[in-house]
C-alpha cells in the first residue's frame, strides 16, 4: 500500500509535523500522536508500521523535497 501523502500535507501544520519528523525533531510516537483522531491519523499509523521510523523519515523527506516544501 502507498501512502497518501496528499492527506498528510494538506495544511500548513500537518507540513510542520512532517517536516519536524523528517528532520528528526520528533519521534515516531510524538509523530503519530500529532496526528491522531483526525483524519490523517490512519495514513500516519499505516506509514509508521509498514515502514519503521527511519525508512518513513527518509519517505517524508523525500515527499517534503518533491512538493518543494523543505526549509532550505
């Protein structure tokens, strides 16, 4: 399954959380637990146990970069 990243960065603080957890600011449970009971929660949940933190750390930098929404 893919992750809808759509979902994940449709607001300017879901972009923040993404971004804070891509560059290691937060962890993988402060991650999931700015998402949940909403409706990005699932696709949070299901990125984090399909992949592990570190590999879904490198997939939000890498959907970060190809949506031109890191911090240079």
């Amino acid at each position: 399954m893919t992750t809808d990243w759509s979902t994940l960065l449709k607001t300017k603080r879901n972009v923040s959380v993404v971004s804070n957890f891509a560059e290691g600011n937060i962890s993988g449970r402060q991650f999931y637990s700015k998402f949940a009971n909403t409706d990005s929660g699932g696709t949070a949940r299901t990125l984090l146990r399909e992949h592990g933190v570190t590999q879904a750390r490198s997939l939000a930098r890498k959907a970060l970069s190809r949506r031109s929404l890191t911090k240079n």
